[in-house]
C-alpha cells in the first residue's frame, strides 16, 4: 500500500481524477489531502466565518467529486476548476441568503499561544493587528475583498484568480492594488515605527 501510495503523491491531479474515474481510492485520498483543508479556508473567509457551514460546503463539493469524477474535464487545470466550483457555490449561498438578514459572525477571536512572557505583548498586537483587518476587509466592497483573500490568504497567483472569477488578470491585479492601497491607508496605525 505504501508504493501505491507514493505513485499517487507524485501523479498530477489531472491523473488523479482519471485513477479516481477507475476507482481507486488511494486516488481521491491523494486529492483530498492536497485540497481538503485549502478548501476549507477558502469556505470559511467567504462563507461569514462560519466553521460549521464551511465544514458542510468541503463535505458537499468532495462529495459530488466522488460521485461523478466525469465532471471534471481533464484536459483543464483541476485546481482552478475546483475553486471555480467552490466559488459558485458560494454565490449561489449569498443568493439563498439575500431574504434573510445577514447574521455572519465575526466575533471569533483567534487565539495565540504564548511560548513565553516576552511574547505576549508580540501576540497581543498580532491579535490587534488580525481583529483591525478582519474588520477593514468586511468594510471592502465584496470584488476586492474576494480577491485580496483569494491572493494574499488563500494564496492564488492572480492568473488562477482570473480563471476561477472568470475575469482577466488585468482587473485581478488593479483590485489587488486598491485594496492593498486601501488595507494599508486604514491600517497605517500597525506600520512598525523606526527607531
């Protein structure tokens, strides 16, 4: 089992689907360990932060993999045509969600360790730092938001940013460029001071 599982560590994804169309389970194993927890964030950051909702979506779209591995076109670059999916399904949850009032939490904080005293002032202000630019990105308009996460949380290039929102890499980098332009004229009090 160990070398069958090594040949599928060095298949390409694309290859992958085509074993998984076959049946094999060491296949989808191989997928589901390369994007798995990627997906999850990508949910959780578009999905209100919502753990559970995010958990769910992953659950569904690897779900609906298994079942029809057909789906995907293998001749496209599975990576971008996964997210592109994901993508869809999060803006068919906005539409569900336009009836009701938007009740998205932010409220979870996260937590840092501290590894010693010396670090909690560091942890403190990384925290601060977290909170400020979670509260600045739900102040962006949506298209900047998207894409700041996408390319500097998620960590797309901006030509998979393009290929998953369907739009040229042209306006992936102006709306990367405005909302660092913006994150950085908003968060100017958390720029290290010279001394």
């Amino acid at each position: 089992m160990r070398i069958l599982s090594r040949s599928y560590k060095n298949e390409s994804d694309e290859k992958l689907i085509l074993r998984m169309r076959k049946g094999e389970e060491g296949a989808f194993q191989e997928i589901y360990e390369r994007y798995a927890d990627r997906l999850y964030k990508f949910f959780y950051m578009r999905m209100w932060k919502d753990r559970e909702k995010a958990e769910d979506f992953v659950h569904d779209l690897l779900t609906k993999l298994i079942q029809k591995p057909e789906s995907f076109d293998v001749s496209r670059n599975f990576k971008t045509w996964l997210f592109s999916v994901a993508n869809n399904m999060v803006k068919n949850e906005y539409k569900r969600q336009e009836v009701r009032s938007n009740t998205g939490s932010y409220d979870e904080v996260p937590h840092f360790d501290a590894v010693s005293k010396s670090d909690v002032e560091r942890d403190v202000q990384i925290a601060q730092f977290k909170g400020a630019l979670d509260e600045e990105l739900e102040k962006m308009d949506e298209k900047h938001r998207e894409i700041f996460e996408l390319r500097h949380i998620i960590g797309f290039s901006n030509k998979e940013i393009a290929q998953i929102l369907e739009i040229n890499e042209g306006t992936v980098k102006s709306r990367i460029f405005y909302a660092i332009k913006q994150l950085s004229e908003s968060l100017g009090a958390f720029k290290p001071t010279e001394g």
